[in-house]
C-alpha cells in the first residue's frame, strides 16, 4: 500500500460557487467531524475519476479540519487483469468468475492487508471492487467504520460476479452508490445504504476557467484546425465508452458537415491493462481520416483546452457510472452529447443541458442539430453550467460524505 500525496486546498478559495447555506452546513459538520481520522483506499493515483476525485476531496477534507490519508494499493498485471474483468462483469458483461481469478483477487487484498496492521481510522472508505476484500483480512475495531464506495453501474451485475463480491461488502459498516437503481436487486442485507452522487472540482487544473484564446493556442499544438467544427469525447479507450460508435456516429454527421473534425482523446489508467488493445482498434477504424485525432496520455491543460474549444463534447457510453467528463464539458458551457445510461442521465437534461442518446443515428442527428444552431449551444451552455454549480461540485460531495460520517459515528445509520 502507498501513502498518495496531493497538492493542498482551501475551501475558502471555493466560496464564490457556493449557496450561504451550502457553506454553512459544511462548517457545522466540518466542527462535528473536526479530528476525525479518514482513510481512503482504492487502485491508482492516475487515470479515471476515482483517482480525480480524491486529488481534490482529500486535500479538501484535510482542509475542513479531518485527518485524511490517501492509500492505494499495491498490485501486478495479473491482478488488474481480473479486477478488469470484475469492472466489466460488475456491469453486466457475460462471463464466469474463475477460481484461479478469485485466488488471485484474494491474494493480493491479503497481501495488501498486511499493511494495514497498525491502521487506526474513524473512517475507512474503499472505492470500487479492486480493495474491497481487504476487510476480510483485517480485525477491526468496533468504533471503526468501514464504507465501499462504488463508482460503477452496477445494476444488472453478472451474478457470479456480484455474489463473489457481495459476501464483502455485506459486511461493511456502510456502502454508497452513485443512483438508487445501481443497487442490484436481492441486497436487502446491506447495511446503511447511501446514495452521493460523484462531482468535479471547479478549481483544479483542469476545471478553472481557460481563456478561449488560450483554449485554442493548445489546440493548435495538437494539430486541430481551430477554423473548423471540432467535436470531441475524453475517456479511457474502453468498449463502454464506445470510441467505435463515436467514430460512426462523426462519419455520419460528416457527410453534411464536411469539415467536421473529431478528436478522441484517452489516457492509459495503471489498472486498465485493457486499454492498449482498444486504443489500436480504435487507430484501425480512424484508418487514414486526417480528421480523426487521437491522443493518448495529455495533459490536464490540453483536457481542459479541449472540453473549452471544442463545438460539442461527447460522452458516448454505452455503460456508464456516473461520467465525470459530462461535468467537466458542461462546466465549461460547452453542450454534451451523451449516452442515455447510468449517470450521464443525472448530467444531461436531455434538450436543456445536452443531449441524451441511444444510437450512432441519434447521435450524428443531435450533433448536426446542434452545429447549425448557434443560439441553442448558448442556451445550453449557460444551462449545464448552471446544473454541475447547483449539483456536481466537489463541496457537495464532500457535505454528502461529512453527513455520512456523522450518521455512522452517531447512530450507525447514514442520514
Ligand atoms: N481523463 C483525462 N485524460 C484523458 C482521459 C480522461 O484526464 O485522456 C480524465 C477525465 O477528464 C475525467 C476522468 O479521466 O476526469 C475520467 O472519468 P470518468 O468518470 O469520465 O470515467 P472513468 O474513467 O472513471 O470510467
């Protein structure tokens, strides 16, 4: 296990986004919470949301008055590959668990166990199904709460996933998921159940304001003609984000926008041994179009230069928990075109904020709609922004996970 280090935070710097009342009722749980020892454990420091959200919500939390570690977990090949499968299954992809892959998964949350001899937490919060066996090895202490903090769609799971997984998390002292209907059908023995939904940082590198010159001297740098439509999805090279259907659907759109560029941008996460092998199915489709860009492993700058310049965002997934680059573009007021599933469906209001679809077809047709009609990307511009600063920001998951705390270490039960 590595102790994870984040660059420091002050919610004073974040004021100016926040309701009275929202910041009132941080600082009443923050004193109820003062002290309090939190750890938060989960795969990787790099790539993918978890990871983003904790470079923030940690330092944050630290800020309020907690005493907040960042643990991740030591792992191999061999185990990402099976968590691989536990992501994929965990949402529904057909498949049996192994033995061997269970023996695996348990032996290196054993091994990780082992570190965690002298831990001494009020809170322990594991995210996702990569460290949530660590419990099984460990004795805890009566005062101490542990919570699994799922981040996945996890509503029709394979079963023999889920039922291998659920002896765990049965029991912990708390789960959260990010919707109601993400907890699988038959789990009424789960105790404390919680619902937060995920956020986005305003203030971090990758979400504060970017100039649009600035915006467009990046993307010039990625070889994009800032002359032309530009449309754009960000996200890890993954069938559920389905890059192929992006393609498809920018062909289409293509064929009455002739100069319509598309970028697919994607980093490789450490626990996401998948990636490569999809990246380059995805080179294969883009083929010879000079209008396809892919870009692999960029930087926050040129992430955020993109989610502001570009015409339109897509988040095309075809399974998706929750999508934080749906906050990301709609915070910057630029439109989101989106999958209808899972949480993107608490991002976009479909028409106001963005669009919602459910094929290439429909997706093609709404960047069409959208590129010849100006005045309705400045409505829905204003109108996304305005969504993620009432609901998605960081200082709301943050109350959300403060009252959770308080709940379990007053009554045992979440609010
Ligand atoms: N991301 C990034 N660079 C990339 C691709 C993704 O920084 O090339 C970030 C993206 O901005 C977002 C996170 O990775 O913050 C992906 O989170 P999301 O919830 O959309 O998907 P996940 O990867 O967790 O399934």
């Amino acid at each position: 296990m590595q102790l994870v280090k984040t660059e420091e935070k002050k919610l004073a710097d974040y004021v100016s986004f926040l309701e009275k009342e929202t910041i009132q009722e941080l600082n009443y749980f923050a004193k109820l919470m003062k002290g309090k020892k939190v750890a938060m454990v989960n795969a990787t420091s790099f790539g993918g949301g978890v990871a983003e959200k904790l470079h923030s919500m940690v330092p944050l939390m630290q800020d309020l008055g907690l005493e907040v570690d960042w643990w991740t977990i030591y792992g191999e090949e061999k185990f990402y590959q099976v968590t691989k499968s536990f992501h994929n299954c965990l949402q529904g992809q057909q498949g049996v668990l192994k033995e061997d892959d269970k023996s695996i998964y348990l032996d290196y949350n054993c091994l990780n166990a082992s570190y965690l001899k002298n831990w001494n937490y009020d809170f322990v919060v594991i995210h996702d199904p990569q460290p949530a066996a660590l419990l099984e090895f460990y004795e805890k202490k009566e005062s101490e709460k542990w919570i699994w903090r799922c981040h996945i769609d996890t509503s029709c799971p394979n079963m023999s996933y889920w039922n291998f997984l659920y002896q765990f998390i049965k029991k912990y002292d708390a789960s959260i998921f990010t919707m109601e209907e993400y907890v699988p059908q038959d789990c009424y023995s789960l105790p404390n159940v919680a619902f937060i939904a995920p956020s986005i940082d305003p203030l971090s590198a990758k979400n504060k304001t970017m100039k649009m010159d600035e915006a467009k001297h990046i993307l010039k740098h990625l070889n994009i003609n800032v002359e032309k439509p530009l449309i754009t999805q960000i996200s890890r090279f993954d069938p559920w984000k389905d890059p192929l259907g992006v393609i498809d659907a920018y062909k289409k759109a293509k064929e009455v926008i002739p100069d319509l560029q598309l970028a697919l941008v994607g980093s490789m996460a450490t626990d996401d041994p998948e990636g490569w092998g999809y990246l380059f199915k995805t080179l294969r489709k883009a083929g010879e179009d000079h209008d396809i860009k892919v870009i692999v492993n960029t930087g926050d700058r040129e992430v955020a230069a993109l989610q502001t310049a570009s015409d339109i965002l897509l988040q095309k997934s075809l399974r998706e928990g929750f999508g934080l680059t749906v906050a990301e573009g709609l915070w910057k007021g630029t439109p989101v075109i989106g999958g209808n599933v899972g949480g993107i469906r608490l991002q976009i209001e479909n028409g106001i904020t963005g669009y919602l679809v459910n094929s290439v077809e429909e997706c093609a047709d709404k960047i069409v709609t959208l590129l010849q009609n100006p005045d309705l990307m400045k409505k829905m511009s204003l109108a996304g922004r305005e969504k993620v600063r009432k609901e998605f920001l960081i200082t709301r998951n943050i109350l959300d996970y403060l009252r959770l705390f308080y709940r379990l270490a007053i009554t045992g039960k979440p609010s």
